[in-house]
C-alpha cells in the first residue's frame, strides 16, 4: 500500500505515543516510533508503581532507558505521572501518621524524580486525574488524607517546580469530553491553583473515547480547556472499541467512526493558537500494545478475529503493518 507521510510530518505539532522499555528493544517498533512520532510518554515505568520499592527505595533502569532511547533519537520525553490517587505505595502507606515526615518523603520522592530528568523531561504530569467523575471536587487519595485535598496538589507543584523551573508542570484528566460537570470542576481546581501562585503550566485532556461518542463534543472541550491560556495536551487518546460494540454493528462504521472522532481531535488542536498547542499523544502505536486488550478480550468475536486480533482496534497501527 502506498505509505502515507509520518505523523510528525503531517502535524504541526509534536506528536507522540506512550511507551515501554521491553517494547523499545523491538527493533520494528523502534523504528515506527522514530520515524513516525516526536515525543514519547512513559506508560508506566516513571510512576510510583514502577519506581517506589516497598522498602522504599527508587528503581530508575526502565525510565532511564526510555529516556536515554528518546535522547539518542531526538524524541521530547513526557514525564508521566508524580501523584495519582490509585498509587498507594507501601513505603508511603506505613510512614506514622505525622505529618513532617510524610510531607519529606513526598518532597523527596518528587525531587529525585523531576531532578533525575531535568533537562531531558519537557514537561510532566503533575497530578493525574484528581477530579471525581461527578465533577464533586478532587477525589480521596492517601496523598489528599495525609497532606490535603487541595494542599497535596499545591505541594506537588511547588516541589516540581523547585526540581526543575524550566518545564510546564501539567495537571491530566479524562472523560473532560464527555462529563462536562468535571471538566467545570477542573477547570475551577486549575483558577484556584493558579490565584494561590501554583506553577500549573499546562493542561492535559487524556481523550480515552468510545467509539460511538457523538461530534463536537471533543471540539468544544478542547475550547473550553484552551480558555485559561495555558498549553493544552492531547495527552493519551484512542478510541475504543469495546465501549461500542452492540452500538454499531459493522466494523467498517467502527472504523469510520474512529476516523471521524481523530479528525475532529486534530483539526480541534490545530485551530488552537502555536504557544497553547503542546503536544497530541496516542496512547500506544500499535493494537497490540493497547492497555485496552484487557478491555477487549472478553469482546464478542465482532470486534477480534481468531487468533485475537482486532478488527478494527483503538490505535493506528496493526501489529508491525501500517
Ligand atoms: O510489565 C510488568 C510485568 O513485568 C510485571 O510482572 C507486572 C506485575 O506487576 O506488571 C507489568 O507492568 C504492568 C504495566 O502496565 C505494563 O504492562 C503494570 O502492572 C500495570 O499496572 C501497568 O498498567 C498501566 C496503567 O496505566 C497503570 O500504570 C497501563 O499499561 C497504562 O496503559 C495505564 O495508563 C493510564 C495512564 O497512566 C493514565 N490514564 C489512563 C491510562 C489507562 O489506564
């Protein structure tokens, strides 16, 4: 098939996919995300879940090496994620209820990670999805019981931005599409933070959507998002099928469906002014890599052949094919 022009060509703007260490020893894929993406985002290996040992010690070898693949090649690193409610690290769980010491481990973890990457990482995710789908506030985390619900998110800032001031320090969420209540409430969590001096340099609108989502509804997030000024990441989107199976019937709509929501995506980025328009990451290159075969493995035959295959998948690429 006639090859279309990488996806870095075509954009005006920085694109980029998450990554694992294990997938960049592929040379095959390797070579896809060099030539087609800009900038790269740890899927896992720069979290708390990677890097926090339960006695407490901090294992850099899987983020060091997507960084290290990402300098050798030219690609922006993304440093995902500092604080997000589902980690709850043992290290940190069993520190003594006080304070001071909780908040210095905190510190320490933040500095010695945004530190270790200062001058590689453009930018990070400071806080990931702090917001209750509900749009009720910010959600219940051990890191919202032992420092605050709010202060937790200022401290995470502040000790950022002391560990490298050079970067947009971003603040992550999902669903901002289609639950317009949270998307308010995030935006109100970014005014407030912003009126208290926090350094949030950035906003990042995850775009995980389900195939069978109406338009306009990416477009006028996107808007709305983009109305405080700050640069705007297109964070982690793909389109998933499994949430619309039983709704279109035919693989081919899902994949017409799937086209007509990335478009409306990126023609919605584009039209955003130079200085706002971050970067627009895919959350994986391939079907294979998808977090979402989880999702789709207990799908109806409809959607995945045989030997598991997808149809028509969340992501760009069929394994090793265009
Ligand atoms: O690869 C290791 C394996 O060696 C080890 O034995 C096993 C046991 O823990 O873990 C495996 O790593 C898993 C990793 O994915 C790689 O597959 C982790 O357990 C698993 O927790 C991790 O899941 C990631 C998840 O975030 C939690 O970190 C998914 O890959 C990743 O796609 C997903 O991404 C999130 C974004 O960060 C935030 N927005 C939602 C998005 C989807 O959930």
């Amino acid at each position: 098939p006639a090859r279309l022009p990488p996806l870095k060509d075509v954009a005006q703007f920085p694109v980029g996919t998450c990554v694992r260490s294990d997938q960049l020893a592929d040379p095959a894929f390797a070579r896809l995300v060099v030539e087609q993406f800009s900038q790269l985002t740890p899927e896992w290996e720069m979290k708390m879940e990677y890097i926090v040992q339960d006695d407490g010690a901090f294992r850099f070898e899987g983020p060091d090496r997507i960084a290290a693949f990402a300098h050798q090649n030219g690609l922006r690193l993304f440093g995902h994620t500092l604080v997000w409610y589902i980690h709850r690290p043992k290290a940190f769980e069993q520190l003594d209820e006080g304070r001071v010491r909780f908040v210095d481990a905190y510190r320490n973890y933040i500095t010695a990670v945004v530190g270790r990457y200062r001058g590689q990482a453009v930018a990070w995710d400071v806080v990931n999805e702090t917001i209750e789908d509900d749009g009720s506030g910010v959600r219940d985390s051990l890191w919202a019981e032992r420092l605050g619900k709010e202060e937790h998110i200022a401290l995470a800032y502040r000790f950022a931005h002391a560990a490298d001031p050079g970067v947009p320090l971003f603040l992550n969420d999902y669903f901002l599409e289609t639950l317009p209540k949270k998307r308010a409430a995030f935006l109100g969590l970014v005014e407030r933070l912003l009126k208290a001096g926090v350094p949030v340099g950035g906003l990042g609108t995850q775009t995980h959507l389900i195939a069978d989502q109406g338009p306009g509804l990416i477009k006028a997030a996107i808007a709305d998002l983009a109305s405080l000024g700050l640069p705007i990441h297109v964070s982690e989107m793909d389109v998933s099928i499994a949430g619309a199976r039983g709704l279109l019937k035919d693989p081919r709509d899902l994949e017409q469906t799937q086209a007509r929501l990335y478009a409306e995506a990126s023609e919605a980025f584009s039209l955003l002014p130079a200085r706002q328009r971050f970067a627009f990451t895919i959350w994986g290159a391939r079907d294979s890599d998808s977090w979402r075969r989880k999702e789709a493995a207990d799908d109806t035959p409809l959607l995945f052949d045989a030997d598991g295959r997808p149809k028509a998948a969340a992501q760009a690429w069929e394994q090793g094919l265009r």
